[in-house]
C-alpha cells in the first residue's frame, strides 16, 4: 500500500561572477547597467512562465485525482469492497480494454444477483450452482474475494458459450464485456493488485478519507464564499435601487444635469491633476537626491584618483614598475566612474526639473476648459447665423442693386412718355416714336412688378 503521491518543482538558476573590472568608458558602465536589467527581466519572465505553467499544469490533474479517490472510496464502501482492492481491478480493467463504468455496473449487478438468490430467486440459484457456488458462501465475502472466487469457477467451463452465459448471467449485460478480465482468474487479478500498488495506483480507504474531507472543505468554501456573495447582494440591493433612481431623477431634469456631470467631473479631474503633480513633485525630489548622491560620490572618486595618480607617479619614482601599472589602472578606472557618476548626476538633475516643472504646471482643468473653449468657438464659428447665411446676404445686395438699375430705368421711360402724349400726328417718325413708347409702358410695368416681389420679401 502507498500513500497519495506528491509532486514538488524545484528551479534553479546559475549565474556566472561578475567582470573583474570596469572598463574606460561610461559606454561599458551603461553597457553592464543594461546587462543586468535585461538579465533580472528576463529572468524574471522566466520564473513567472515556469511558475504559471506549472500550476496550471498540475491543477488540473491534481484536481482530477481528488474526485477520483473520493469517487473510488464512496464506491468502494457502497460495493463492500476495499479501496486498495477496487483500485486493483481498475488498473486491471482498463489494462483488458474495459472501462470502469463497466467493472463497477458489473459489480453492482453482482451484489444484487447475490442478494435476489439467498432470498429464493430459483434461475439466480441454479446459476451459482452450476458454478459449484452457494449464496451463503458468496455472502460471507467481500465483493473482491467473490469476483475472483466466480472468475475461476467461469474459467473452468468447458466451452466460451457457457462462460459467456454464466457471466452475464450473474454480471448482466457488463458480463460479456468483462470476460477478458475475468480470464485473468484469481492468480492474475492479486497480481495486477501488486502492480497497481507498485505503480502507486493503491491507497487506502484512510487516505481516501482524508480526500474526501478536503474535497468536503472545498465544497463547503464554495458555498460560504458564495453565501458572501449574496450577502454582498443583498445589502447592496437597496443601494443599487435608489442609485436607479436617482440617476433617473437626473435624467428628468436634462440641461441641468449636465451642469452637474461637468462640476463633479471637474472635480474629478482636479484630484486626479493633484495627484499626478504631487507624483510629479516627488520624483523630482527624488531625482534631485539622487543627483546630489552621484556628484558627490563622483568629487570623491576624483579626488581618490588623483590621490592614485600621485601614488603611482611616487612608484615610477622608485622604480616599482607593477605597483606603478597597478595605481594608474586603478586610477583610470575610478576616474571613468567619476565622470560616468558626474552625467549620471547631470541627467538625473535635468529629470528633477523636468519633474517640478510638470508638478508646477498649469493646471489640467484649466487646460481642458481652454480646449472646450477653443472647441465651443470653432463649433459657434461654423454653424453660426452670420456664416450660415453668407450666401443669401451676397445675393439679396445684389438684388438690391438691380432693383435699383430698374428703378432709373423705369422713371426715364416715364419721363419720356410726357411729350410723346402730347404729339397726334401721321408723321411716319411720330409713329415710330409712338410705338417705342407702348414698349416703355411694358417695361416700366416689368419693372413695378419686380419692386413689389421685393417688397414682398422685405428687401428694401
């Protein structure tokens, strides 16, 4: 018998030492920088993949196998049979090609035919007979013991017509389907049971227990956890009700709800612009210590390399040639991380300004009514009555001015007329003029016409 199996990952991770040395230049120091920030991403992805697989892997499993040995041990005391056995015959069922379904309706149909004989079931009767079998021996065994006691019995008939009948006889319609099982005989199926045992397939109806109980704790949580969830619901419900309301008490109200929405979202936007500025604030102060940090340690690697510079100079002096070699390189290296911790000051103090300068910037509601503004005129410039009515302004001055060419017009087709009353003549020129008279009556009464139009439409 072996207990429930267990499974730990466990990762690892190697890392080669750093170099022994910085190189000349800030270029390498930004380099290693770089290096370093790739390398704790990289890693970090790694583990967070590695992680995730394999709780996602072993979830889904680990989750089967708890309502399997919880199925296996309430099946088992419902079978009269032990778990270690019951596990037996699964591994050997699903080794004939049988599914369990089938093992277990077979084993049910068992116990009942077992029952319905002991009680005068005479067909029942005579088959155990037949086998050599009484139902007061099958009674006084486990489930288990009684399968192998019949799979021998059944092994020992002369023909596979008879097995066949016998085993569905007593098994039902599972019979036919668990012959290739029941070949195994006794010596088979004890040893299938030490090989699922082997494999760790075994476990006892204490374990099984235990999982019965967590899976019992699991299922009560889920049911706690979703008795909170309504208690959540409930007592939100009045809350959600009357924010129902009220928001369709806003909607009734219309224009003046607008004012509302815009005074709580510029609200809204206030704290949401102080909050970034006090952000804004404190990364600058930040960045002003750390730059204050960086010069300081860059004036005192400046000051050490010329103490080296000094030094390995004094070494020349001697003669001591490796010590000499040793100071400059030495020296060169805290001179290059002098200037490299000086930019670095630089840089974090031109980010500190940047910072104060956005904490101290205009406010971001006052930009975003400037931008409504600037929007609401645009909107005001294009639909207004003055632009929409552009068009018809330059026709009615025109308009006007014709009305004006007509009226002259009309008055010296009028004056013209006054003479030409006075002349009653055959003379052949007076008729002429008299003819160009009657078409400066047409003309002139065009042109009342045209006035009156104008008139109509209060064009003046």
């Amino acid at each position: 018998m072996s207990t429930v199996q267990t499974l730990a990952v466990s990762l690892k991770c190697y890392t080669s030492a750093f170099e022994k040395g910085l190189r000349k230049s800030q270029a390498s120091l930004s380099s290693f920088a770089s290096g370093i920030g790739k390398i704790g991403a990289v890693a970090a992805k790694s583990f967070a993949l590695i992680g995730g697989a394999a709780i996602a892997g072993l979830s889904i499993p680990v989750k089967a196998a708890l309502e399997s040995i919880d199925a296996m041990g309430k099946l088992s005391d419902r079978l009269n049979i032990t778990t270690e056995s019951l596990a037996g015959l699964k591994y050997a069922s699903d080794l004939s090609g049988n599914s369990f379904d089938t093992l277990t309706n077979g084993l049910t149909k068992l116990q009942k035919n077992i029952g319905e004989a002991s009680i005068g079931n005479k067909a029942l009767e005579e088959s155990f007979t037949t086998l050599g079998l009484s139902t007061e021996q099958l009674k006084g065994m486990d489930t288990y013991e009684a399968f192998k006691l019949i799979a021998d019995k059944i092994n020992e008939l002369p023909t596979s017509v008879d097995r066949t009948t016998l085993a569905m006889q007593l098994f039902g319609k599972s019979g036919a389907e668990l012959l290739p099982l029941i070949k195994e005989g006794s010596a088979g199926l004890d040893a299938m049971q030490k090989e699922a045992e082997a494999l760790g397939l075994s476990f006892s109806r204490v374990e099984a227990g235990q999982i019965e109980a967590a899976n019992d704790a699991i299922t009560t949580l889920k049911a706690g956890f979703q008795g909170l969830i309504n208690s959540i619901a409930i007592g939100l419900a009045p809350y959600i009700q009357l924010a129902a309301n009220y928001f369709l008490e806003l909607g009734k109200q219309g224009g003046n709800s607008s004012d509302w929405i815009k005074d709580k979202m510029t609200g809204l936007v206030n704290v949401i612009d102080w909050a970034i500025k006090g952000v804004n604030l404190l990364k600058g102060v930040f960045y002003a210590a750390a730059g204050l940090t960086y010069k300081s340690w860059s004036i005192v690697l400046k000051g050490l390399s010329k103490v080296l510079e000094l030094m390995a100079k004094a070494a020349d002096f001697f003669g001591l040639e490796g010590a000499s070699n040793f100071l400059k390189t030495i020296e060169e290296i805290t001179s290059e991380s002098s200037k490299a911790l000086s930019n670095m000051g630089s840089d974090s103090w031109d980010k500190m300004g940047d910072s104060f300068g956005k904490a101290f910037s205009d406010s971001a509601v006052d930009n975003i009514q400037k931008r409504l503004n600037e929007n609401k005129k645009e909107i005001e410039d294009k639909f207004s009555s003055p632009a929409l009515n552009a068009g018809t302004a330059t026709t009615i001055a025109d308009a006007k001015t014709k009305s004006a060419d007509k009226k002259a017009d009309a008055l010296s087709y009028n004056a013209s007329l006054i003479d030409v009353k006075a002349l009653r003549t055959s003379d052949p020129v007076v008729k002429e003029i008299q003819k160009d008279t009657a078409a400066n009556k047409q003309t002139a009464f065009n042109t009342s016409e045209i006035m009156r139009q104008l008139r109509n439409l209060n064009i003046r």
